[in-house]
C-alpha cells in the first residue's frame, strides 16, 4: 500500500532564501507556497519584494530585443487573469 503522505511533502524552507508569492502577494523566506505560485529565490528580502518591478524590466527588454531581431513588436501573451 502506497503512503499517500509522500507526495504531499513540500520543501522545507531555506534561512536566506527569498520568494515573491504571486497568489499572495507577499514575500517569504525559504519557499512557503507551492513553486507555481512564487518567483525566486532570492538572495535578499529587498529582491524579493521588487520582483514584479524586475519581470516587467525584463519584459521590455526582451520585447525590444525581439522588436529588434525581427523588425516587428512581438505579439502581446494572453491575459490569464481574465478567465
């Protein structure tokens, strides 16, 4: 018989590493949420807490590299959050 309890195991935080929670909001040290709901880790707390400034820097420079590349703007993702 298969002991369920295994895959409901999550990682156990680490002291210093930091994650943004996206389902939250918040930051948390060493992974709290499941990995699908957070970005990171981090090396500081400070990091963490601009992590959504950091993806949308990135976004735009990959979309001007990509605009770049191909001489046109890339199409936009789709909005999840709609559903």
């Amino acid at each position: 018989m298969t002991n369920m309890a295994l895959f409901k195991r999550r990682t156990p935080g680490r002291p210093g590493e930091w994650y943004y929670c996206l389902k939250h909001g918040t930051v948390e040290e060493g992974p709290q949420c499941r990995a699908a709901d957070r970005f990171g880790p981090y090396a500081t707390r400070e990091e963490a807490a601009h992590a959504m400034t950091t993806v949308r820097e990135r976004n735009e420079e990959w979309r001007e590299a990509e605009e770049r590349w191909t001489g046109e703007p890339p199409d936009d993702p789709p909005d999840h959050r709609s559903r």
